[in-house]
C-alpha cells in the first residue's frame, strides 16, 4: 500500500526544507500530544513524513485531572497510539488547578522536563494559524505592545542550560480546517475536550463569535491574520539587533555592579524610541511588562522633571531610578504599590 500522502504533507515537507532548522533532520523530537483534532493531525504528518526525515518520534500527553474520564480518555490514546507502533508518555497533575495559565504552565513545565529525560531537544506542539490568529485578535483587543502581538511564534526556548530545548510549532501555516481535513481523510480519531466549548473562556469566545464573522467577510482570514503575526515576528527580531546596538551607547552600573540605564540620555529621545529601549533593557533582564500601558506609566514616571522614585514589577521586581540611573532590584520582602498610575 502507498505510503499516506497529500498536498498538505507536501506543504510541510517544503516548509521543512525551506527552515531545516525548525525540525532538523533526525533530530529526536517530542510532540505534545492532546488527543484534539490539531494533535491528532500533527501526529499523522510527522509520523507520515518520518521516512523523508528520520526523526526518531516519542509522543507526550498531560492528563489535567479536570474531569471525570480524563484517565479513560489518556487510556484509550495510549492504546491507539500502540497499535501505531509509537510509544505514549502520559503524566497526571497531582494537584489541578481550574486555571488555563496554570495548565500551560505545568505541561511546559512537564514537557521540558521529558525532553531531558529522553534526549529530546524539539519539543513539537500543534498550534495552527487559527491559534495564532486569536492570539493575536486577544493581545490587540488588551492592548499589547508589538511584542505581545508576535508572541505565538514558530520556534521559542523552552529550557535553557547545557542543553536547550526549543518549542516549535511547525503547523502555524495550517489553518484548523486543515487539520481537520486531514484527519478526516486518514479516519483518525479524536478526543474532543469539552472545555473548548466553555464560553467563559475568552478564547472560546473569539472562537465561536468572531472569527466566524472574520471569515464569512473574508474568507481566509485566519491564515492571513496569522500570516501578519509572523511578519511582525520578523520585524521584531530586526528591531531587537538595532535597538540592542543603541542599548550599548545607554547602559552603565550601579556602584552595587547592578546593570542600569542612564536616565537622562533615555529620556531626551523621541517618546516611540523611550518604549522600545526601556521594553527591551527589561526584556533582558527578564522583568518586561506585559502591558503598553504599564510601559507608557513607567515612562510618564522617568520624566527628567520629576525626582527620584521606583516600582513595582510582575514579580520579586522594582524598577528604581535617581536623577542619573534606572536599575533593578529583587524584591525581599517590601510591599511596593503596583499601579503605576499612581504617584
């Protein structure tokens, strides 16, 4: 019999072509596997596309512990996954929490774990374009900065150490009719996961009643939503190697030997570049506002006009300045007002 293959097969392989970095050849990956439509879909491609790449293949599924038959469903998936000859790896959260944040948190936190465990420095996820579309829609409607409009992107760190471990997402040029097309066509079964349709979830909501308007409109517009989320994606990466050349002629150190910012030369820029040097320095030293509100408070705040002050940041973080310098220092204990709007 022939070996599985479509026009969407063909897609990946020549994306994978086009970015042999993105799943290099033989690398060990680890595909995080839900049992939805879009897993299930990925499974198939790179299960299907092994022989052109020789990727040795391990298969993840976290069990959130949210409902009753989350343990039948894992059951049922690992035995569907056997009789494919691949092997499952099933974790259950000893304590759930009813939170979506938490939940991604704990399966990265899991999956960048199992990648170390088994030699696996690819860990494969099945985001579509649909995904980054929404995500995109979500970030503009809470008023990201452009960062957070990129966020969704093809390859990230996921662990960082001796060996790092990057999160890839291969099918962010697929729209979610896509892959269910796909499994259509190779008869795979899906575990539906009925939190998807709970409407106090804000991307549930998008989901049911504003992308099907958006596409109605235009069709195709998903794809091209998500398309715009990769251009911004590169136009950032740009924007970080200028912006870090101009961070070299502001950086300087506190007489603790904290890095820090000269203040005054910050600040006599135009307002457009203040944003992105002060968003980047903090980025750096992983204390960056989610907020373009937040950010645009800090700077009101750093006016050379007004004295000495601080605040604080997502985290054990303040941001200090003095008529000179802006640093950062680890909160131990203080308790810091968190509205910047304030003062």
């Amino acid at each position: 019999m022939a070996e599985p293959w479509s026009p969407l097969h063909l897609r990946l392989h020549r994306q994978l072509l086009q970015a042999p970095d993105l799943l290099p050849a033989g690398a060990p990956l680890l595909l995080a596997l839900s049992g939805g439509q879009d897993s299930m879909a990925l499974l198939a491609l790179l299960r299907d596309l092994r022989r052109l790449h020789h990727w040795p293949l391990q298969l993840w599924h976290g069990n959130h512990g949210w409902r009753a038959g989350s343990a039948d469903q894992a059951r049922a998936l690992g035995e569907w996954v056997r009789s494919q000859g691949l092997n499952l790896h099933v974790e259950r959260w000893d304590k759930p929490v009813a939170s979506e944040a938490a939940a991604r948190q704990w399966r990265y936190e899991r999956l960048a774990e199992a990648s170390r465990q088994l030699g696996c420095q690819h860990v494969v996820t099945a985001h579509t374009g649909s995904d980054r579309a929404e995500t995109l829609l979500l970030q503009l409607a809470r008023g990201s900065h452009s960062r957070g409009l990129a966020s969704l992107r093809r390859q990230r760190p996921l662990m960082e150490g001796e060996q790092t471990v990057l999160l890839v997402r291969p099918l962010l040029g697929f729209s979610r009719e896509e892959t269910g097309s796909i499994c259509e066509q190779w008869q795979l079964p899906i575990w539906v996961d009925p939190s998807n349709d709970d409407q106090r979830y804000s991307r549930n909501r998008l989901r049911a009643a504003v992308m099907p308007v958006l596409e109605e409109l235009h069709p195709g517009a998903a794809l091209r939503i998500s398309a715009l989320g990769e251009r911004l994606a590169q136009q950032q990466d740009c924007s970080d190697q200028l912006v870090d050349l101009s961070l070299q002629a502001l950086s300087g150190t506190r007489p603790s030997g904290l890095p820090a910012l000269k203040r005054r030369e910050l600040m006599s820029l135009a307002p457009g570049n203040q944003r992105l040097l002060l968003q980047r320095w903090l980025e750096q030293q992983q204390a960056a506002p989610n907020h373009a509100g937040t950010l645009n408070a800090l700077l009101q705040r750093l006016d050379p006009k007004r004295g000495p002050g601080q605040a604080a940041l997502s985290g054990p973080t303040e941001l200090h300045w003095d008529r000179e310098q802006i640093w950062l220092e680890r909160d131990h204990g203080a308790n810091l007002p968190a509205d910047l709007n304030q003062a």
